[in-house]
C-alpha cells in the first residue's frame, strides 16, 4: 500500500479548520499530521512536521497565507502547498501562485477534487479550480477577445506541436495527471510521457507549469 500524503491544515476559523481535517481524515490516501491557527504558526510547523502538503488559507491572522506559503516554499521547496480559500479575485489568485503555491482551490470544491488535488501537488504537479485556471489563462493572454484565428498554413509553420501533444498540454492545464491524461485521451500512460519529453524539449522548459504558460504566451496553446 503506499505512503498515505501527509498533510498540515492552515485555517484560522477552528470550525472550519477542525472540519476540513476530519474530511481528510476519512481519505486512506491521507494523514492529517497538524493544525495550524495562522501563517506563523504554520511555518513553524513546517519546520518541524515536514508534512508533503500544506493546505493553506489565505486570510490569516499574524502572517497572511501568501507570506506563509513564500517562506515555506524557499525553506523547504519539497514541501508543496496548495491553497484552499473562499477568495477567488484574480490579486488573491496571482498572489499565491507566485508565492510558491502549487494548486489553488475553492472551498466549494467537492471532497473527491481536493482528494485529487492534494495527490496531484504531491507529485509536482498543479492543480487548479477551473474558475481560477480561466482567470489565470485570461490573466497570461492579456484578457479581451482573443486575436483573430490565423491562416492554416501559418499555425502549421509556426507551431511546431503536434495536436496531440497540444491534447496533453490542455490535460496538464487541467491539473490532471499523466493517468487522467491517458485515460482521458484513450492513449497509454507511457505514450503521454513520451508526449511530455517531447513538449519539454520543444518548449525549452523543465516543468508543467512552465510547459503551459510558455505555449500559451507563444500562441501555441488554446483553452479558450
């Protein structure tokens, strides 16, 4: 059986804190290891418990989360954070992603998606909410109306991808994993790794994040 994910809950509200960790506490993947009042007490925490992931709100007493996560992130760049907060404009957003955070979700998000979010994070991967992967999108595009479509002939000179490693591109912005990819896109695990070494060295990047937001600066990648 594997490792079940060590998770630190970071919410100042005791009920709603208490709440989140007795839902954890009901997933086999995940272990519940501390609790955490504010940002301070949660980078100490981190010190000291070494948990995989940090679920952490963003208003906090103290020390906010976005200054919580920051100082985690550099003093222990193993650990990944992913963000679970009510706060959905796009400063809050922005704000922690650039912190450091790995996911970012809403509370309204349903048990089975934090599950797979807090999986997904743990293995370096990014997870966001889809209301908060469009503002992201919207927010690397420049927002507006998107530019007119271009000739056929100049998407095929200029994009060098090929359309299925633009299908696995739009999987990874998704937060899905390489079996979610596969299995979404009916194609073997090992063929979407393939897929991924490719998209890498294509785009000149080194992780899925990057992949993404390179392609779709560059015009390569469409999630509209």
């Amino acid at each position: 059986m594997a490792q079940a994910i060590r998770v630190l809950v970071v919410d100042d509200h005791p009920v709603v804190r208490e709440g989140i960790a007795a839902m954890l506490g009901r997933m086999p993947s995940v272990a519940v290891v501390g609790e955490a009042e504010n940002g301070q007490r949660a980078v100490e925490m981190v010190a000291r418990l070494h948990p995989d992931v940090v679920l952490m709100d963003l208003r906090l007493p103290i020390m906010d989360g976005v200054e919580a996560t920051r100082r985690i992130v550099q003093k222990h760049p193993e650990v990944r954070v992913l963000i679970l907060t009510t706060f959905d404009q796009d400063e809050m957003i922005l704000s922690g992603l650039r912190a450091g955070a790995r996911g970012y979700l809403l509370k309204d998000a349903p048990r089975a998606e934090i599950a797979r979010a807090i999986s997904a994070v743990h293995e370096g991967q990014v997870s966001l909410h889809p209301t908060v992967a469009a503002r992201v999108v919207e927010h690397l595009t420049g927002g507006g109306d998107p530019p007119p479509a271009a000739p056929v002939q100049q998407v095929v000179v200029n994009n060098p991808l090929s359309e299925r490693e633009r299908d696995v591109l739009r999987c990874l912005a998704q937060g899905l994993a390489n079996k979610e990819a596969a299995a979404q896109l009916g194609i073997a695990e090992s063929t979407v790794k393939t897929h991924l070494a490719n998209l890498f060295s294509k785009l000149g990047v080194s992780d899925r994040t990057e992949a993404v937001t390179v392609a779709i600066r560059r015009g390569w990648l469409s999630l509209r």
